[in-house]
C-alpha cells in the first residue's frame, strides 16, 4: 500500500508534462535555387554561375523547376522556345522567298502586257508601205513595222532607219514583232538552247535569227 502511494505523485507529475509539452509539428524543407541573371523574352534563364548545373541558360516554363528545352520544345508544357537565330533564318527566308516571288510576277506580268501590245497594235494595223528597204531583213521590215505598231510609225514616219533604231533600242525589250516572221518573244520562248547561251542579251537572239535561226526553221512567230 505503501508502495503504490509512491507511485500516485510520480504519476501525476507524468501527466502534467504530457499536458504543458506543445505537440511538436514536421515541417518539409524546401529548397529554392537563386542565382544571378534576369527571364528574357522567350522564358529563358541565363545562369551565369550555373548554380542550376545546367549550363549557363535554363527554362523556368509554368513555374517548374530549372529544365532545358531539347530541340526548342518544354518537358513541362510541350511548348516550343524558337531561338532568336531561327526566328532571324526563317525572317530571311520568308523574305528571300517573298523577293523572289515579286520579281517573277513582276516579269510574267511584263511578257503578259508585251504580248497584249503587240497583239493590240496588229488587230489595229493599217498598211503602210516604206520605200527604203536597205534595214529589211528576215527579222526585221520597216513597212511591217510601221504598219503594226501606230504608235511608232506616229513619232518615225516614213523613216526608215528611225524605224529599225526604235526596234533595236525599245521596240525589241517591249517584245514587239518586228516582221511577218519574226517576233523576240516567240523566239526566246521557243528556243531554250539559246536562253542557256544568250540569257537576258534580246539582240543576240535578233543576230542568231538573221545569220543562223531562219535557215535552221527555227520557231519565231
């Protein structure tokens, strides 16, 4: 009896430390990584001291942790981070392509408009007959010349040297047919062995036609 009255006090000192002790709580640690460098426009990260282990540049897309983006695409969002180098090629390309795409429609567009003159001026031709023939040839005729093109013989005349200079320095780029067998658009179009050697050069074309083109029975008109 005595015994168990030892223990009473012991006890309720127990119980009393159990009551004043707070309950103690676990808390989870978390680690945030800092480091120098600022978000740039696409999301990137430059991480100079690679405190990410990384390397110097990293992703924190959505708020995940430091990751890289294999190939321009996120892990996280499955989203793609273009590079300002591939923004600049595709920029480039766009405009080379765009360039090009100008330039061949401004020359179709050209040969087009060469061609309805042409055909303009010879549904509209009156005859005209130009006594000099000393500029005649199988490609060019002053009095064909004359007679398709009104306007031309409007500001020539009955000159015949004024005729055949007009076609050399204009009427030959304007495509206009310059004789009952010979037009420089039909023969360029017509003739790709001679685009391949004389390109651009309408007067070799007009040269190849007098000395070889028409005993070779070239197409021309």
């Amino acid at each position: 009896m005595k015994l168990i009255k030892r223990f009473i006090p012991l006890l309720v000192v127990c119980l009393i430390l159990t009551t004043v002790i707070p309950t103690q709580y676990n808390f989870t640690v978390y680690t945030v990584e800092a480091h120098s460098g600022r978000t740039d426009r696409n999301g990137g990260h430059k991480d100079n001291k690679n405190v990410s282990g990384l390397g110097s540049y990293h992703y924190h897309c959505g708020g995940y942790p430091a990751h890289l983006h294999e190939n321009g695409v996120c892990p996280y969002a499955g989203g793609t981070v273009a590079s300002s180098s591939n923004t600049t090629s595709s920029s480039v390309n766009t405009s080379s392509a765009s360039a090009a795409n100008t330039v061949a429609n401004k020359e179709s567009k050209s040969i087009n408009n060469n061609k309805q003159s042409v055909s303009s001026s010879a549904s509209t031709a009156t005859t005209v007959k130009i006594s000099d023939t000393s500029y005649d040839n199988v490609a060019f005729n002053a009095s064909y010349y004359a007679s398709n093109h009104a306007d031309v013989y409007k500001t020539c005349g009955d000159d015949a040297k004024a005729l055949y200079d007009h076609f050399i320095e204009h009427g030959i780029y304007e495509g206009r047919q310059s004789s009952t067998q010979f037009s420089i658009l039909v023969y360029k179009e017509n003739n790709q062995d001679l685009v391949d050697a004389f390109g651009d050069d309408l007067i070799k074309y007009y040269n190849h036609f007098v000395e070889k083109g028409s005993e070779e029975g070239r197409v021309s008109k």
